[in-house]
C-alpha cells in the first residue's frame, strides 16, 4: 500500500509541472526570459520547483490592491493630474530652472503613469554618510510637533534600530501622532517584542505583508522595499539608508557603508505622504483619516523640481525602469549610473547600448565586494554586455555601495530606493525622486565622481582575463536572475 502512493505520489509530479508550465506560458503573460527561467526551474528541480513557484511565481499586477476610499478622492486627484498635464502640454508651466523645459516630456509621461505631480519649491540635502543622515533624522524626529510617519524596509535590533524606536517612544508619549511601518521580510530577524515600547506609548506599528503561517511566507517576492519617513508633512526623507547599525559602517563584513538619501523640504512631501497613507492603509487595514494636519498647504522658499514616482507589483507600468530609459536615452553628454545589483531587462540593456554607440559617456559603478553572491554573478554577465559598446564600468572598493542614484548631463537626476534589477522594477514596491535642478544634479554628478577615486575601472581586457570559474558561474547565473 505504501509502495502504491508512493509510486502514486512521482507520477504527480509531471502533471503537476506540465500544469504550471500550462499556467506560466499561457496565463501569466510574463517576460520571455521570466518564462523560460521557470520552466527551466521546473524541470530541473520536479517537485522543489512547484514549492518555489508557490512562494516566488505569484503575480500581483491584476490585483489593484492600491484604492482610493471614495469617489471624492479619485475626482480630486485626477483633476490635479489632467491640470498639470493640460498645462504641460499648453507650455504655460512657468520653470524656475529653465534646463527643465527640456525634459517636459519626462514629467508629463511620471504624471500619466504614476500620477506623479510635479513640484518646484523643493529643498534638497544629500546625505552620503549613514551617521550624518540618522543624526539630522533623529534631530527632525526630536522637533516634530504634530506626527511622525515611518517606513523602512529592514529595521535592526542594534543600537541605531532601539535608539530610533526610543525617539519615537518618546513623540508618542508627548501625544504626537506616530506610526511606524516595516516589512515582514525585511524585519523578519526582529524579536517579537521590538516594538512594545512604542505601542505602549500610544504609537502605531504595522508589518508590510506579514505572513500568515509560520516561519513561511508565500510573498517573498512582493516586498515593500521603500525607505520614507515623513515629519509634520513638512520634512520628509527618501533613498537608500535602512536603519541598523550597518548603515552606520560598523560592519566588519561590509565596512564603510556608502548609500545615498535625501531630505526634504516642500511640496513633495505631500506626495511622499500621500504614499505613506496608501501603504498603511494596505499594512494595517485601517484608514487614516484625510486632515489638514497631514497635508498643511504652507508656501516654501525652494526651488528645486521633483516628482516622486513610485512603482510596485500591482501595476504593469514598471514606472521607476521607464523613467529611467527615459533618462537613458534622452542623455547628450553623459549618464553616470550607481547600483548595488544590476541585473536590467532587455530594453534598459539596449537603451545603455544606444547611448553608448551615440558618444554619450555612459559610466556604471557597483561594489567591489557583494551582499548577495548570485546577483553579483549575474550582474557580471551583463556588464560583459555592455563594455563591448563602450559603456565603463566601476568597482567600489572604499566599502559596500549601496546607493541607487543616476545623474545625466548635470541637469536631471534620481534618488530612491529602485536599484537597476528587475526585481526592483517588477517585485517590489518602491518610490523615488526624480529631480530636475542643474544644482542638485552637478552636486551628485560630483560625488559620483569622488567615488570614482575609491574605485577600480573594470577594463575590457580585465574582464575578459577573469578567472574560468568566474567564466562559467555568471552566464548560469544569469539564466536564473529574472527570478530570483
């Protein structure tokens, strides 16, 4: 009898694959190179690949888990973005940079796939140092008179993790408004008991897609990868920094932590608010009710232009990877490019190329060491692509690159958390800036450029003489990098 449902229990198996090869090819619509990675996958590993398609396979972009609570919101903010967009294409958007009218065309397409409005009365400071952010944060933190609105993707429990919690402790005893959001995922390694404190004072706390059975989350793939922190509606804070110790550069396997993120002051920060509010409401399935307080209209001194673009697995648009093909191709003199993990899809690889062959000085920087050893592979076999055509290549070494930052022509430029994988483009939710200030642009043209100085240009000939194994392990990696 054991024997019989034993023997039973193979003869599943290829059914059950030729099922979801059924489902991948024909009810999925993905990306030819999706597709073919998971047949692959369940071929190779019967059985184990039905379990991982479970966990990595789901599809959210039919799901618009993303509403508005009513009809008078929707009204609201369509009218705002057909405004600006009849404005746009009237030309009576009056730029207080004039360089941007160049790339009007780029705000109108965020505003009609992202509903990204466009703002100018910005203030922008660039943190590169993870101790120079965290003070500046903590300090807004201490001076918040009204609330506090939280999300990080990976919060640790270290030093930097309970002091943040303590700041916000304290807020919430005040009788300040504090919610405070993290990812499942991100924040898996966190005790149980992390956030008692807060929610003892009276702050709120709420996990991003948590998972429902133990020790077993079957929405690996669909994580909330945004960092933001909101303050008053008036300060707000976005980019690459998560809060641990790490971050900080006291790793001893990473070292130096070198990232990049913003803070900012005006009408952007309304937008980034406006985002908070939609993410809570999926978290916590509770709504914040809509008040002034949230989204006080006070005029600002800046000047800077931005739009906040954010992107997520329950849209098709992959807004963040058009925005920057966008950018890619519309670059004259050059575009510098700095990414922990770059694993592109094939029209951000053929726009790199195109850019190249058309004398712009296209430069890539990664780190020189990894944080994830398969990516890291794959990442090579891409950059093999793209030397051929010109394209340069720079290996970080002062410590562990993790800033997601591109600057073309010293006039446009993005900062956010959206690094240049299909994961970030595909997967995850994430959000950020588009900034259009010649100011702010040369400034991080700059820093890429001192960068550039703790880093080892990856020549043709260098990689071409790297060693067999490496030879052998990247294309492999590469197969598989749409999934994973």
């Amino acid at each position: 009898m054991y024997t019989f449902i034993h023997e039973g229990y193979y003869a599943l198996i290829p059914v059950i694959n030729i099922l979801l090869a059924i489902t991948v090819i024909f009810l999925e619509r993905r990306n030819v190179g999706v597709t073919w990675a998971w047949l692959m996958v369940l071929f190779f590993l019967p059985g184990v690949g039905f379990l991982l398609y479970l966990i990595l396979g789901q599809n959210l972009s039919r799901r618009k888990i993303y509403k508005l609570k009513n009809e008078s919101e929707r009204q609201i903010i369509s009218a705002l973005v057909e405004q600006q967009k009849e404005d746009l294409r009237q030309d009576r958007v009056p730029y207080r940079d004039e360089v941007v009218h160049n790339y009007q065309d780029m705000i109108y397409m965020n505003l009609s796939s992202a509903y990204a409005l466009y703002t100018q009365d910005n203030e922008v400071a660039i943190y590169t140092d993870g101790s120079e952010k965290f003070e500046a944060l903590l300090q807004d933190i201490e001076q918040a008179e009204d609330h506090v609105h939280i999300l990080y993707f990976i919060i640790r429990n270290d030093s930097l993790g309970v002091r943040l919690v303590e700041a916000l402790a304290r807020k919430a005893r005040e009788g300040r408004a504090v919610r405070l959001m993290y990812d499942a995922i991100g924040c898996s390694a966190l005790p149980r008991d992390f956030f008692r404190d807060l929610r003892e004072a009276g702050g709120e706390v709420a996990a991003f897609f948590p998972s429902r059975i133990p020790y077993l989350n079957l929405r690996v793939n669909y994580r909330n990868h945004r960092k933001l922190v909101i303050i008053d509606g008036k300060v707000g804070y976005i980019g690459g920094f998560n809060v641990g110790n790490e971050y900080l550069g006291l790793s001893k396997r990473f070292g130096y932590w070198r990232d990049t993120h913003l803070r900012l002051v005006g009408g952007s920060v309304l937008h980034m608010q406006a985002l908070f509010f939609l993410d809570w409401t999926l978290a916590s399935r509770q709504e914040i009710a809509l008040a002034p307080r949230y989204f006080p209209l006070v005029p600002h001194s800046g000047h800077v232009g931005m739009q906040i673009v954010s992107s997520g697995p329950d849209s098709d648009w992959q807004q963040i990877k058009n925005a920057y093909i966008k950018m890619i191709v519309t670059a004259k003199e050059y575009i510098y490019i700095q990414t922990p993990y770059f694993i592109p899809d094939e029209s951000l690889i053929t726009a790199l190329k195109m850019a190249a062959l058309s004398g712009v000085d296209v430069k890539l920087m990664i780190p020189s060491k990894p944080d994830h050893r398969f990516v890291y592979w794959a990442s090579f076999s891409y950059i093999g692509e793209l030397l051929p055509f010109g394209v340069q290549c720079y290996l970080y070494e002062k410590g562990f690159l993790h800033a997601k930052t591109i600057v073309a022509d010293g006039r446009v430029a993005s900062v956010g958390t959206a690094n240049v994988d299909i994961r970030s483009f595909k997967l995850n939710f994430e959000v950020n800036a588009f900034i259009y200030d010649t100011e702010t642009a040369e400034t991080l043209t700059q820093i890429f450029e001192a960068d550039m100085k703790h880093s080892r240009w990856l020549t043709q000939t260098g990689y071409s003489n790297r060693p067999l194994l490496h030879k052998f392990r990247e294309p492999c990696a590469r197969l598989l990098s749409p999934i994973f």
